[in-house]
C-alpha cells in the first residue's frame, strides 16, 4: 500500500511539474508578460525553480507516509487493546467461551459487552429460574427481594450513623421489614413464597426429627423424615408456625395434617396440641 501511495505522489509530481513546463512556454495571453522563475535563469525553464517545486512534493510525500504508518501503527494498539478485553470477558464468562476476533472491529466488542451483561443478568436470576419461576415472574421476585435488601441496608446504615443499633428501634425497623417479607407470602401465593424461599436460600420444609413414643404423632403414623406440608390446612414452612399453629383452636380437636414421604404425600389425623416431635428444618427444591 505504501509503495502504491508513493508511485502516486510521484506519478501527480510529473504531471504538475509537466503542467509548469508547458504553461511557461507558452506566450502571454492576458496582455502583460509572464514573470520568469527567480532564484535561476530566466531563459532556463528547468533550473532551480523546478529543483525546489520536486523537493517540496518529496517532502509532501514523506510527511504522507510517516502519518499513514502512524495510523496504522495506532489501529495496531487498539487492536491489541480490544483483543485483551475480549479474553478478558470471556474468562469471565467461564471456561470454553468464544472470543470474537479483533478485527470485527467495534460492533464485535459492543455484541461482547452486551453478551457478558445478559449473562450477568442471567446469573442473578439463576437461583429464582432453579426455583421454578418462568423468566418474568423471577425477574419481579427478585425486584422484590431486592428492595427488601435495601430496606434493611438503609436501616442498619441510620442505626449505625445515629448510634441506636442495639437498641430496641433498631429491632422494631428490622421487625417491621420482616413483617412486609412475610406479607409476599399472601401477595405471591403459597406455591410461589415456597419457590421464594428456596430462591433466597433459606429452609422451605419443616421435616420429623424425631418420633416421641406413645405421642399423638406416632400414633398417627408420623415417621422421622417426614415432611409436614400443612397443619389444619395452614401451609407451613417453619417450624415456629408449626408450634403456633398447634396451639390455635380447640385443644384435642381433631386436626389434619398433610405430609410428605418419600415423594408422596398423605394426609393423618392428630388431636390439635403437641404433637411429640423434634423438628429441623430442610431447603428442598419445589416440586421435588
């Protein structure tokens, strides 16, 4: 390319200096006599003049060819800069990932970026998604998770700045944000807290620990390792509302309670009171 760039510059010399030549021999025409070159003879067309018109395009084309490899030498260090960029990404994206060649150019790193970020995104909503939520209804939990972390973040943050941390402010501001976390459970439905609840990590399931002999559950059949789904038709998912619920109503009272065996669930009766069991707590994934 530099010597096509060369043999043109001098290809356009010859033509203007011939230009030059053929004007300063022809007579005037405009009714005064044209000016002979200065610095050489004035009947000797070919002299110094001319020497000084070809060192200027020379030097012209010089100045041409030191910016073009300038150029060329700054597009090869950004072509270097963006294929470290490129491999950069997809480390982060994980082990195997594809990276675009460099000399796409500006649109391959724009796609690179816009790719890291939906997978960034999708990352975030990986454990809602696991849960059983379909895309959209993931993306409005985790919004609503979100916020709640933020509530929390900004509590804390007061209580820090004010110096009321460990006092009982502090547990009532935190207190009021769990209330509205277990407010999602009416607003998402009993199956979608379940898929929330797994999402965020915590325990979904209250599972028998322990069998207490001659107590109303294992009269009813209850076996350790069975999962209790619901008590008088309350949907549980901890173990304090397990307690709470048995304590509710009529004591003695017959009581349905749902649970789960080995992937089956069933239904036993138990008169409403202590049940004579040891709970733990499990985070199964719903629907399993």
């Amino acid at each position: 390319m530099r010597t096509l760039l060369y043999a043109g510059l001098v290809l356009a010399a010859g033509v203007a200096i011939g230009a030059i030549t053929r004007g300063l021999s022809k007579p005037a025409t405009l009714g005064f006599a044209a000016a002979p070159p200065t610095g050489g003879d004035a009947g000797d067309p070919s002299g110094t003049e001319y020497a000084r018109i070809i060192d200027g395009l020379s030097a012209t084309l010089q100045l041409e060819v030191a910016e073009r490899q300038r150029l060329e030498d700054q597009i090869e260090t950004m072509g270097g800069q963006i294929g470290k960029l490129q491999r950069e990404l997809a480390e982060l994206r994980g082990p195997g990932a594809a990276v675009p060649s460099a000399a796409r150019g500006p649109q391959a790193m724009s796609q690179v970026l816009e790719d890291a970020e939906a997978d960034m995104t999708n990352d975030a909503l990986a454990p809602f998604l696991d849960a059983g939520f379909d895309p959209a209804r993931a993306e409005y939990v985790k919004q609503l998770q979100d916020d709640l972390q933020l509530q929390r973040l900004y509590v804390r943050d007061q209580a820090e700045r004010e110096g009321w941390i460990r006092s009982p402010r502090y547990r009532d501001a935190m207190q009021s944000i769990q209330q509205r976390e277990e407010g999602l459970r009416q607003e998402l439905g009993e199956d979608d807290y379940d898929r929330y609840l797994y999402s965020i990590g915590r325990p979904n399931r209250v599972v028998v620990g322990d069998v207490l002999a001659n107590g109303p559950a294992q009269q009813a059949g209850i076996q350790v390792g069975d999962s209790i789904l619901s008590y008088g038709g309350e949907r549980i998912f901890e173990a304090g509302s397990l307690v709470s619920a048995t304590r509710d109503g009529t004591s003695g009272m017959s009581t349905a309670i749902e649970i789960e065996r080995d992937g089956q669930t069933q239904v036993v009766y138990v008169p409403r009171g202590p049940l004579g069991i040891n709970l733990r707590v499990a985070r199964v994934t719903p629907g399993d």
